[in-house]
C-alpha cells in the first residue's frame, strides 16, 4: 500500500509531494470534470488518517481516494489537489504552515492559482472552508519541487 521512505526534511519531503502529484496525475482523471467546490467537497469526505508518530507517509492519489477507510492525511489530500491540478494544466503549490513562530512547521496544504491568483485549497478538514486564507498560521512556507 505505502512506499515507505525515510524523509529526512521539509524540502525532501516537498519534493515528494511534487514528484507523486506530477507522477499520478492520471489518478484524477475520474475526477477532472469536477468543479472546485465539488472537488473539495469530495476530497473533504475522505476519512483523515495521520500518520504514526515520527514517521511521513506520502501516498500516490490512488491509495488516498481508493483504500477502503485509510484516507490520508493533509500532505495526501494535498498531493490529490496537485495531481488534479497538473492534470488539468493548473498551476499549483504546496504551503506548509504552523501556529506559531516558533514550532516546527506540521500542516501543509495546496494553493491553486485560478484567475490571476492563488486560491486556498485544504480540504483536510471538515470545517474548512474553500478559498478560505490561512491567517490562523502565522508561520507560512510556499514549498518548492
């Protein structure tokens, strides 16, 4: 199910998460004629499932969408953002944040730029809301490949 890997920081990590949305772009195609908010509505369905303490799971969209009750975590819903969004010719960016200044960043969501500016798109969670800013995170990292 999982390719485990050691992730040994925040950059590798960050290229993982571009390599697997760029790699497994074809796992959305069931998905590509999905408006934004359907897309976000049915992404937000999927159980969360953290990882294990200590350890960064990354997962192609397949496993996220289709492992009966796994789900995944934000950095998994992240990557299925991204691989919709290369499918489609989308630019997009992964964001990692924290709630402080001083803690280690620990959330990561995607941005999709759509109409001349970058639109928040975390359906990690319930309670969030489409195109909804981030200010809660005051310590925000726009991850690169």
């Amino acid at each position: 199910m999982y390719q485990e890997r050691e992730l040994v920081d925040l950059q590798q990590t960050a290229t993982e998460m571009y390599r697997l949305a760029f790699a497994w772009a074809e796992d959305m195609a069931p998905y590509a004629t999905l408006s934004l908010p359907e897309l976000f509505t049915m992404l937000k369905r999927i159980p969360f499932n953290p990882d294990p303490e200590e350890t960064e799971f990354l997962q192609r969209p397949w496993y996220t969408l289709n492992e009966a009750g796994q789900g995944g975590d934000c950095d998994d819903k992240s990557i299925c953002t991204g691989a919709w969004a290369a499918l489609l010719g989308i630019p997009f960016r992964f964001v990692a944040v924290s709630r402080s200044r001083t803690e280690d960043l620990h959330h990561v969501y995607t941005e999709l730029y759509i109409d001349g500016e970058w639109l928040t798109f975390d359906p990690t969670y319930a309670f969030n809301v489409l195109g909804r800013p981030m200010s809660e995170y005051p310590q925000r990292v726009v991850l690169t490949p």
